[in-house]
C-alpha cells in the first residue's frame, strides 16, 4: 500500500510541476502587458508631470469600488496596436493623429464618476472626459459607406488599426474622427490622389498625412497639406492587451488546478503518514512479541536447569532446604502481618482525625449560611434606607429649589420696590413700626387702600391712571429686553457669517499678494494687494500700491498718480497673479503693452512667457500692433502675423498656393501665441 501511494505521489507532484509551469507562463505574458503599461505612463510622466500619481490615485479608488461605472485611463495605456509589420507606423499615425489631451485624460461613464475624478485630480490637472452617449453605439467606418475606395488601395479606417474598450473608441471618434480617417500602404502619388478626389479629407500613409480642406464660401476651392509623420512618443511597445482575461481566466483555473493537485497531494501524505504509523506500531508489537519468546525460552531454560539440579541432589536436602525456606517465609509473613497492623493502627487514627475535620467542617458551613442570611436581610435593609435617602434627598432637592425660586423672587421683588422707592433711613424706621406677620401685614396694608379710597383728589381717576402706566412701563421694559436680546443674537449671527467667508477672503488675497509681490519683484520694482476693510460691507475693497522707484514709498494705484505704461503694467501682473487661482480653457490679452516703456515691456513680456508656458497652463493669446525686437521665446510660442496694407494685391499675386501645399507642414503644439 505504501508503494502504491509513494507512485501516485510522484504523479500528482508531476502534475503539480507541469501546472507550476503553466502558471509561470501566465504570469511573465501577463507581466509583458503590464510592463507595456508602465513604459507607456513613464513616458507621459516626462511631458505630465501629474499622470503618473492621477494613475496611482484613480487605481486606489478603483480597488475601494468608489465608481459607479467602469472608468478608463490614461487612454495611452487603454489602447493596444496588435502585432504586424506596420505597427510601428500604425502607432505613430494614431498618436499623431489623436489630439495631445486626450492620450493623458481618463473616461468616465458617469457623471457622479466625473464629478468626483475632477475633484480628486485637480492638483495634477488631468482631464477627465465624461461619455454620456449610448456605450454600445457601433463605429461607422467611411470603408463601409464607400467600399469602392478598397479598390483604390485603401486598406484600413484608423479607428480599426488597435484595439481598446468600446467606450474609448468612441471617445477618442468624438475627438479625432477615426472611422472617417482613412490608411494606405503605399506613398504613390498617383494613388493618393485618386483617394483624394474620391471624397476622402484626411489619409494617412507610412510617410505622410494628406489633408483637404474645403472652402464654405466655394466648395470647388479645395487646399490640400501634407504633415509628415513623426515617431511616437508614447505608443512605442505595444501588447495584446484583448489578452489579458484570457489570460487572468487561465491563470485563475491554472491555481484552482494547484490548489486541487496539493489537497490531494495533502491528502495522500496523509495517508502515508497513517500507514507508516500503523508500520511503527506492528514493528512495536513484534518486538514486544519476540521479546516475550526470548523470556520464555530464558524460562524454560532455567526450569530445565531447576530440574537437572534437583535430580542430582538428594531428596532429603531438598526437604531441608523446603522446610527451611517455609520458616523463612513464616518469619517474613508474621514481619508482613505487623506491619499491616501497624498501617492499620495509622489509618484508623487518620480516620478518626478526617470524621472531626468534617465536623468542624460542616459547623463552619453551618456558620457561613446564617452570616449569608444575615448578610441579605442586612443588604435589604441597606436598600431600603438607600430609597428612603434618596427620597429624603428629593425632598431636600425640592426644597432647596423652592428656596432657590422664592429667593430669586424676593430680590425681584426687592429690585422693583427700589425701583419705585428708594431705601432711606427714615423708611427703614417706618418698616421697623410694620407687623411681623404676613396676616397682620395684609390687614395693616387693606387698611391703607380703604384709606386711598376715600381721599378726596381733583382727578378722581389719578390712581387708576397711576396703576395703568406702572403696567405700560413694565410692559415697556419686558419689550425693551426683548429687542435687545434679538440685537444681541443678531449681531452674533452677523459676526459668525462675516467670520466665515472673511477669512477665506483674506487667505486668498495672501495668495494674491504673494504672487503680486514675486511678480513684481521679478521686474525691479515692488507692490503689494490688501484687502480693505470697514464697517459698511460695500466698502470693502482690494487697494492695490505699486512703487516703481527706489525712492518712493508704496502708494495706491489710481488714474492720476501712474503714468499709462505703469498702470498696464500693474494691470497685467494683476491679471497674472489671479491667473494661477481662475481656471479656464484660454485667455485673451488686447494690446496691453501699448504704452509702456521699453524696458517694462520687455520685463513684462518674459513674464508672460513664463506664466504662459507653465505646465498645465491653458492656452493664452496676446493681441498686439507691435513687439520689441530681440524678445527671448521659448518653444511653446507661436507668432501669427497678419498680411494687410494697400501692397496686399502685389504680394498676393506673388504667391503660389500650389507650391505651398507641396512643402512639408509641422503641425504645433503651443500653448502661448502672439498675434
């Protein structure tokens, strides 16, 4: 039995190696698209600095289930080109082709999913698209409304060269028009342009992007450019990624199989060990047994030798010997039975002692019980003085609290006595005369009233009137503490909201002022943004106080006191300064340089480039009749000059449209432009 076990655990180890195998297969395939993924964030974390956290912080999100819908992202490491001999050039024209933005946004389906990824990637501006249409809409390829255009060399739409969820293909077609983008192999010129005239506004080859634009106002009039193709940047490596279920589902069943293969392979070790113990065992009794026929064979042996010794001695002897080892054993049974009485004697004194320990014993019970009675009727009694404490400490509660009541009454009362009448000497000595007694005292003050009564006055309602007025003045005095107490709680309201948007109010212009003061500082000059504030609400304000020389002081900025170019220049630092708080998809600036001098110009300027160029900046257009020659760009700026004037007809007739189609285009990325 242990043979056969020890034979079908060699085959399930064998098994269990072989799915061992399988699974590391499954992993290093699975660790091929994964390490794609990562390249691919690695690189976009060169140019968005921000991609690579926003992927950490939407992963945290994904694993604590806070999505209503499944979310994608970023789209770069969603998409996958499959293998083929014009990946490469697949991948670079898809890159190209699909706006920056969109290969570092995530996707969302839901707007509470939105809402919620803006808020948690605000800081690494990330863009984040949400697609409210039908998740299941199918992509419209221009192949399938025009099949003849396969007989002409076409070979894909672009939006059917890699493979990514269905609802970043529809987000990458609302941005890029992939399925009406058009490939072909070949760069002959003659091909191409049969495409073209076919219909088709945007072809792609393994060189070039070929471009129709048609005019609106003439729709014979069609201009054609030519982009080359770059290399990309982001979809260099690519992998199956359809793969990856496939793949999770084999490497699931992969561990359930090792998993099943150990128990049973468990399960057959604990057999073994079972039959090995019960090996053990039967060794043991073997042992045991052939012991036992070693002792009986020493026996049988001894006996044997008993026997030859008695046959070779006289019976006589052996008489002797017997009687005197039956006087032995008497001596030996009469010592045996002396000791047994003198056991006997001890345990009969031992008896005797354990019968009155229980006596004692059973007395002391007896002892305990009546103290444990006495102790609960002891314990009620203790209840109840306890209930009777507390209801005596009720009363006095009570009691303390009536005093309480009748004490503050009485100093109302004595308030409003001194109120109407003062306490003199002479009123002390007429109240020492009054009763003592309450009954005496009413008696003395009916007396007093019939005597009021019956006084003859000029105004016979005097008393009346009297009595009406001290009701009005306490009524008076009630409402007066009224609206003083809702002033009060009003004003308190006042204070709390005025605290609560004050002090944001004030953190911002801070930040305000900070960058104010850098920006300004940058230049060779200083100013600074405060808040205003004043008991009237619309008299708040921000006071602005620039200096542009060394040997003056801090002073306002108004209409009168700056010339025109320090005034521009104070606006635009300003508007600088806000910028960095506001957010917005452009900003637009209208000749703002005009009016400066040449020196701020060229300082404000270099500003502006680098407030502009910033990482995650939006795009900024500047507006202006005229720049400074020698002005330092970077290469996120663009300058567009426009053609006018009364030689405009001269130049245009120079101009060969045709020859500028023809030349190779780069197609820009800034994020600054002049005008």
């Amino acid at each position: 039995d242990i043979r056969e076990l020890q034979e079908t655990k060699s085959t399930i180890t064998e098994k269990l190696s072989l799915i061992n195998k399988k699974l590391d297969h499954c992993q290093r395939q699975l660790h091929e698209i994964d390490s794609v993924r990562s390249q691919r964030l690695k690189k976009m974390g060169m140019d968005e600095r921000g991609v690579e956290e926003a992927h950490r912080v939407v992963a945290e999100l994904r694993k604590s289930n806070k999505f209503h819908a499944p979310v994608y992202g970023p789209v770069a490491c969603e998409v996958d080109i499959p293998s083929s001999k014009l990946q490469g050039s697949h991948s670079a024209i898809l890159e190209q082709h699909v706006p920056n933005f969109i290969w570092t946004a995530f996707v969302t389906q839901d707007p509470r999913d939105r809402d919620m990824l803006q808020v948690a990637l605000q800081r690494y501006r990330t863009p984040v698209i949400n697609y409210a249409g039908d998740p299941n809409t199918p992509l419209q390829s221009a192949l399938d409304a025009n099949p003849g255009l396969k007989d002409l060399g076409v070979s894909h739409s672009l939006d059917q060269v890699f493979d990514a969820p269905h609802v970043v293909k529809l987000v990458m077609e609302d941005n890029a028009r992939l399925a009406q983008t058009l490939l072909t192999d070949s760069d002959d010129a003659a091909r191409v342009e049969a495409i073209l005239k076919a219909g088709v506004d945007c072809l792609w080859t393994d060189r070039n992007q070929y471009l129709q634009r048609r005019s609106k106002y003439n729709k014979s009039a069609v201009s054609t450019r030519v982009v080359l193709l770059k290399q990309p940047r982001y979809l260099m490596g690519s992998a199956d990624a359809s793969e990856k279920p496939r793949l999770l589902k084999e490497l699931q069943a992969h561990k359930a199989d090792a998993q099943a293969q150990k128990e049973e392979l468990k399960g057959v070790d604990s057999q073994e060990k079972t039959l090995r113990n019960e090996e053990a065992r039967l060794r043991r009794e073997f042992e045991k047994l052939m012991e036992v026929n070693r002792s009986r064979k020493k026996i049988e042996k001894r006996i044997e030798g008993i026997a030859l010794r008695i046959k070779a001695h006289d019976v006589e002897k052996v008489r002797k010997e017997v009687d005197k080892e039956t006087q032995k054993c008497k001596a030996d049974m009469s010592k045996l039975l002396e000791k047994r009485f003198a056991i006997l004697s001890s345990s009969k004194t031992l008896l005797q002692q354990r019968l009155q320990v229980e006596r004692d014993s059973i007395a002391t019970e007896l002892i305990v019980a009546e103290l444990a009675a006495q102790k609960q009727i002891l314990e009620a009694l203790l209840k109840d003085e306890q209930a009777g404490v507390k209801q005596a400490q009720h009363v006095h509660d009570q009691c303390e609290n009536i005093v309480t009541e009748d004490k503050a009454l009485l100093k109302a009362r004595k308030k409003e006595a001194e109120k109407v009448c003062r306490l003199t000497e002479e009123s002390l000595d007429a109240f020492s005369k009054l009763p003592d007694t309450v009954a005496e005292l009413e008696e003395r003050l009916s007396e007093c009233t019939e005597r009021v009564e019956t006084m003859v006055l000029n105004n016979p309602n005097a008393l009346q009137e009297y009595r009406e007025r001290q009701e009005k003045i306490a009524t008076l005095e009630k409402n007066l503490e009224q609206e003083g107490q809702v002033l009060d709680s009003g004003d308190s309201q006042v204070e709390r909201a005025k605290q609560e948007w004050l002090v944001p109010l004030k953190m911002l212009v801070d930040k305000i002022n900070k960058s104010f003061q850098d920006k300004f500082a940058a230049i060779g000059c200083a100013g600074t943004v405060e808040l205003t504030e004043a008991e009237d609400f619309d008299k708040y304000a921000i006071s602005i106080k620039v200096k542009f020389r060394q040997e003056e002081d801090l002073v306002a900025l108004t209409a009168n006191r700056q010339s025109g170019g320090e005034r521009s220049v104070s606006t635009i630092l300003y508007l600088m300064a806000l910028q960095d708080l506001t957010a917005c998809p452009f900003r637009v600036v209208d000749e703002i340089n005009q009016g400066m001098d040449p020196i701020n110009e060229r300082k404000v300027f270099q500003q502006m480039v680098q407030s502009a160029c910033r990482q995650g900046m939006p795009q900024c257009f500047l507006l202006t009749p005229k720049l400074l020659p020698d002005l330092e760009y970077s290469d996120g700026v663009t300058c567009l000059l426009i053609m006018n004037g009364p030689w405009i007809k001269e130049t245009a007739k120079q101009f060969n449209v045709k020859e500028l189609d023809a030349l190779p285009t780069l197609v820009s990325n800034s994020t600054a432009t002049v005008c």
